[in-house]
C-alpha cells in the first residue's frame, strides 16, 4: 500500500529518537532515498506481504496486529513518534526475501517517513558496520539458543514421560510374571491332583464327569460376573456354609476362589450330583478349585499383557515416530494417548474428566507437537492441583466454536492471578518452584498452536477453576507443510 507523498524534512526526521543522533548529511541522504506519506485510516502494510519498505511514524496512530486463524489480533496501540514497523530485519542480508511478520493499519490519517528495505540494508551496513555484525550475532545466535532450549525442554518433558511410562510398564509386566508363577504352581498342583484322581479306585463315568466339569467350571469362570463387596461376601458364606455341610475340608479358604470365578451354591449342587459319590467330592472340589485359580491367572496374564500392548500403542500414538509429520489426525486419539503416558504422574488423586464431543472431525495438522502442547497443559494443570492440596479434577474437553475446534483444559487449582496471567506465555517465565519448571512449556506451545497451526492460545481463570483453551483451524491453512516454521526457530 502507498500513501499521499508529502515532502521530506530533514529537521523534522531528526527529531525521531530513532534518527536524532546522525549527521545533516545523513539525514539529507535518508531525505533524497526514502520519502515521506500520509495514509488515510486503513491498512499500511499486511502480514506475509514481502517485506519492501522500512516504515518510521512521524505523526498519528498505529496499530499493530498479528493473524491467529481468520481473525487479526490487536498486539499493540501507539502514537509515540518514532516508532517503528516493517522491514526491520532487511539488514541481514542472509538471501532469504523478508516478509512482514505482523499487519500494520492506521486509525486516522498518519504521516510516515517510509525508507525502501533495500536502502534501509545499504544505509545500516554503510553507517554501522559494526552495529550489523553485533545485531547478525545477536540474531542467529537468538535463533540458536531458542532451538536448544526448545530441545532441552523436549528432553526434560520426555525423560519425565520415559520415568512415567516405565513406572506403567512395570505394573503389569510384574503382575504378569507373578501370575505366571503361580499358574505354573497350581498346574502341578492339578496334574498331581488328577493322577492322584486317576490311581484311585473311581470308576470311569465318575471321571468323565469330573473332566466334563472342569470345561464347564472354565468356560463359566470367563464369564463371571462383577460383583460389588458385599454382594462377594455373601456368596462367600453361603459357598463356605455348603462346603462344610458337605464334608469339605477348608472350605473357607476355596470359597472365595469360587465367587472370584462366578460360582454359586446351584453350581456346586451340580457338581455334587455329577460326582455321585461323596468320597470323590473332596478331591473333584480341590480339582474344581485349581481349574478356577488357573483360569483366574491367565485372565490377570492376558490382562497385563494387554495393558503392556495398550502402553507401547500409546507410546506411539504420542510420538508418532511411525508417521508423517504432517497429516489429518483425530484430535481424541492425541488426547488419550498423552492421558496415559502422563497417568503415572497424573496419578490418583486427580480426577481426570472427559468431556469429547465425538462428532468433531479430524483436522490437519502436526500430530507429535499438538502432544507437546497437551503435555505442557495437562503437566500444568497437575503441577497447579498439586500446589492447592494434591486432590482435584481436570477436565478435558472438546468441542467446535466458530469455525473452529477447541480443546479445553480445566482444572481446579488456585488459579492464575490475573496481575500476571499476561505474562503467562513469555519466555522463561514460571510459577513453578525452582527447580520444576524451565518457563518454557507455554512458551513453545503457543509458537506450535499461533505459529504452526495458526490457532490461538488463551487462558481465563479464576480460583478453582482455570481453562487453558486451544483454537485449531478445521481446515488447512495456506502455509506448505514442508515451510511450516520450527517453533523453536521462530523468533520471540
């Protein structure tokens, strides 16, 4: 955009703060390259244009916005003389084109002293040689240092989330190999039982019932029932009560076995009858009794296992280091995944709801970051639940506002006060006691949901209840997935 040329004076631009230390001759020079405009109220410049021009305000208001999604947000306001916008970086001359890293619009007419980037570059590099160096320095190694912090801060959350998942791992893993113990334990135990059974003076139907019963005792022990304490306590007296009316020795110790396996008075009464003979019914309910404690651990085995299988899928889901980076990905699969390899640290005092609208669609986007931003809120949320007591809820919820998905963290921590809630997302910054935190979790989130994503990154909250809201576009943006920026390459 261009505005109305007016003419240029060389006093007037020398009483810029940013000018006021150069020569006459300088300013005569800035005077006969650059040029002086006025615009009426409307856009200057916009986001993502090449960057074409260097643009210092002389007199009137600017507004400077940035683009999260479809929406321009205000960043700043000003009417200091002086201030400046547009090709600030064209000094550096690294052969890559500048483009505008923000939008630029006036409220009312404002004048411009407008330099093109070109002759801003030659002037800089001319006038201050020095100054280009030192600012070049200071520009990649910012660069450099926000791409190692950015690491850093991915290996921390990932050792925390390695602890956590061996700390899941080892649960079932070890509950796997006792009952792998104590299977192999009563399978010698029923082998000794059976021969025992079949060395004895027991005619052949007694034994074919005997074995026809533990088919039958295995096949209803897959489908027990759940059943609640007291209902289990019950069915425990009754069971020990009809074992010891019927001879059985240690009846207190089988019968909660049986009611573990969904066995009732009825069924024993069936057993007693398919036996037939009171001597055989203390060792076919001793065989009986071992038939169950099998069933009973392999069921624990095949569900450790199954949780183990669970944990590995999860690990992947999280780091989907099997997938593009880039692609169209369920917003609920992300969610659970980073739930489970952080429910060590979550652990059980923390209530964890889901509140999943189901009927949101998949969106395109960068899988593996959107799970750093979900760790970084989840590992706050605990962090501020923790601060409050240790017991609270975090809920997480999903929904489409606008045009746009939303994914929402609550918690019911004490909140954040609101004397510093704008500087939440700043570098560096932290409420964490030392040593807990970096004060870059936030940080690095909002440059991969702003940034990477084009969404936004908001937090209301109040004591009890603080929500931490994530905006992604359903559909994809302009921005090639091969050029998306590297959030911890982008500049803060």
């Amino acid at each position: 955009m261009s505005g109305q040329p007016m003419p240029c004076s060389a006093a007037e631009i020398g009483s810029l703060f940013l000018f006021e230390k150069l020569s006459a001759e300088q300013l005569d020079r800035l005077c006969g390259e650059g040029r002086v405009e006025l615009f009426d109220p409307g856009p200057v410049f916009t986001e993502g244009d090449p960057a074409t021009c260097f643009y210092v305000m002389i007199e009137g208001t600017v507004i400077m916005s940035r683009r999260v999604g479809s929406d321009d947000i205000e960043v700043s306001r000003t009417s200091q003389p002086g201030v400046y916008a547009g090709a600030v970086m064209a000094y550096l001359g690294d052969g890559k084109p500048q483009r505008y890293m923000n939008s630029v619009r006036v409220p009312e007419p404002t004048r411009f002293f407008v330099l093109p980037a070109e002759s801003f570059a030659n002037l800089i590099h001319e006038w201050f040689p020095m100054a280009v160096h030192l600012l070049e320095g200071l520009a990649l190694g910012s660069q450099t240092f926000q791409r190692a912090v950015g690491q850093r801060e991915r290996l921390l959350a990932l050792g925390s989330l390695s602890a956590g998942l061996t700390h899941e791992l080892n649960n079932p893993a070890a509950a796997a190999a006792r009952a792998t113990s104590s299977l192999r334990d009563r399978v010698a135990h029923m082998r000794n039982k059976l021969g025992a059974i079949a060395s004895g003076p027991y005619h052949g139907d007694a034994l074919k019932a005997l074995v026809e019963l533990q088919e039958r005792t295995a096949e209803r022990v897959s489908k027990a029932p759940a059943l609640s304490p007291l209902e289990a306590s019950d069915r425990e007296d009754e069971l020990a009560d009809w074992l010891d009316d019927h001879g059985v020795q240690n009846g207190w110790q089988i019968a909660p076995t049986f009611v573990q396996g969904g066995l009732d008075v009825d069924w024993l009464e069936q057993v007693a009858v398919a036996v037939g003979e009171q001597e055989l019914l203390q060792s076919a309910i001793e065989c009986l009794n071992y038939t169950v404690e099998a069933e009973l651990l392999m069921s624990e085995i095949e569900d450790s296992t199954t949780r183990i299988s669970h944990l590995v899928d999860a690990a992947k889901q999280y780091s989907q280091l099997d997938r593009a980076p880039y692609q169209v990905a369920d917003v609920h699969e992300l969610l659970d995944s980073t739930l489970l390899m952080l429910s060590g640290k979550i652990g059980p005092q923390v209530k964890v709801v889901k509140e999943y609208d189901r009927s949101v669609p998949r969106i395109p986007a960068y899988p593996a970051e959107l799970n750093q931003v979900w760790t970084n809120l989840i590992d706050n949320a605990v962090s501020a639940i923790n601060s409050a007591g240790g017991e609270g809820t975090l809920t997480v919820r999903t929904a489409v506002v606008h045009d746009r998905l939303l994914v929402e963290f609550r918690d019911t921590g004490p909140g954040v006060p609101a004397e510093i809630r704008g500087r939440i997302f700043d570098p560096f910054f932290t409420t964490k006691p030392v040593g807990e935190g970096t004060g870059l979790g936030l940080d690095i989130s909002w440059r991969i949901v702003v940034n990477k994503h084009h969404g936004d990154l908001k937090v209301e909250s109040v004591p009890g209840d603080t929500r931490f809201q994530v905006l992604l576009p359903l559909a994809a943006t302009d921005t090639e997935p091969d050029t998306a920026p590297d959030p911890a390459q982008e500049p803060s």
